[in-house]
C-alpha cells in the first residue's frame, strides 16, 4: 500500500479569473430602495455569496441600467469640458 502523499493541496483561490467580482466599494449605506455605493438592493447583496456567476451578471445588468436611468450623469464624472 503506497504511503499517503505529504503535499498538502494548495488552497484554491477566492476569485478565478472567470468569476465575477463583487461591485461593493464599501460606501454600505441605503439610500432608499438601494445601496449608496454599489446600486444594489438588500436582496440583491444578501444573495450575491450564494449566487452563481450568470446570477451575478444578471444582478450587474440590473445595476447599471438602474444607475443610468436613476444617475445619467455617473458616467461624466470627470469629464467637464470647461
């Protein structure tokens, strides 16, 4: 019988480089219906640990046609041409 291997199996990583990042950039606040910094609803961020990554994408495009209907101006931040 072969004795067992010695090598410990190396951690896997928290992110590959398919999985999708989480968009909180910890600005953790309600602002009414949804979170001051990254657009999300309580549901949405009580859900994302557990959700799969076609789920977090699906919350992604959720948030940013929130964001562009809600703050059409987030995008020009940044961009005055005075």
């Amino acid at each position: 019988m072969p004795a067992p291997s010695s090598r410990a199996v190396p951690p896997r990583p928290l992110l590959t480089p398919e999985a999708v990042a989480s968009p909180c950039i910890d600005v953790c606040r309600m602002d009414g219906e949804f979170c001051a910094g990254c657009w999300r609803t309580i549901a949405e961020i009580a859900c994302w640990g557990n959700a799969g990554d076609a789920e977090k994408r699906l919350i992604l495009a959720a948030v940013a046609q929130r964001r562009a209907r809600l703050d059409p101006d987030a995008g020009l931040a940044g961009n005055c041409a005075d």
